[in-house]
C-alpha cells in the first residue's frame, strides 16, 4: 500500500511540478513588469518636476533680471523678447541634471525645442497668474 501512495504521490509531483513553474513563471514575469512600470513612472515623474521647477525659475529669474526693466523703460522689443527667451533657456539647461537632459532627449527629441515650449507655456502661465491672484482676492 505504501509503494502505491509513494509511486501515485511521484506521479502528481512529476505532472504538478511544470504546471507549477509556469505559473511561478508567469508571476514572475507579471511581478517584474508591474515593477517596471512603478519605476518608469516614478522615474517620469522625478524629472518631470525638476523640468517644472528648472523652466519656472527661468522664467522668474529672467523676467526679474532683464524684462521687467526693459518693459518699465519700454524698451522691450521682439527681439529683446528672443534674447529673452534664450537667456530662459539657458538658465534652464544650467538648472537641470545631466540625467534630467538625457532623459528629455531621449522621451522627447530635441532638448532646445522641448524645454522652449515649456518656457513658453510657463510665460503665459505667470503673466496671466496676477489676473487669476486678482479675481481670487475679489471674490
């Protein structure tokens, strides 16, 4: 009786042990996918929020340091508005890590082209924020 338990209990192991590695398989591969994405998503976000702070400190700092005086003199012309723009710009690339312009580069192409239209955006953002500030306060 003993022989017929041990050799039927071999039977089950050889026929459960495959079935078993697939799944375990399967739950690994799931395991490390679902990891995967937890640490792209995490590694977005990480540099999505240094380009966030990197654009608006540009944006800050160069209005601060060369528009608003070119605007209270009225001085500030198209091509003050590109000079503008450039200093944004470079003030940008210097505030982002190397890894933060790889990472632009290689997600979204060209870096200059990027980050500009961040830059933009981000002007509009903070010229149309004192009228926002303004309607909140009324209120």
């Amino acid at each position: 009786m003993n022989e017929f338990f041990s050799t039927l209990l071999q039977a089950v192991l050889v026929a459960a042990v495959p079935v078993i590695a697939a799944f375990a398989s399967k739950g690994f591969v799931a395991l490390a996918q679902y990891l995967g994405v937890k640490v792209e998503n995490a590694t977005f976000a990480k540099y999505a929020d240094q380009i966030a702070k990197a654009v608006s400190t540009a944006v800050i700092y160069v209005a601060q340091t060369y528009v608003d005086e070119l605007k209270k003199s009225g001085t500030f012309t198209e091509e003050n508005q590109k000079i503008a723009m450039q200093k944004a710009l470079e003030v940008a690339k210097k505030q982002l890590t190397q890894e933060a312009l790889e990472f632009i580069e290689i997600t979204y192409g060209d870096i200059t082209e990027y980050l500009t239209s961040k830059l933009e955006a981000e002007v509009k953002i903070q010229k149309n924020a004192p009228a926002v500030l303004n309607v909140i306060a009324e209120s």
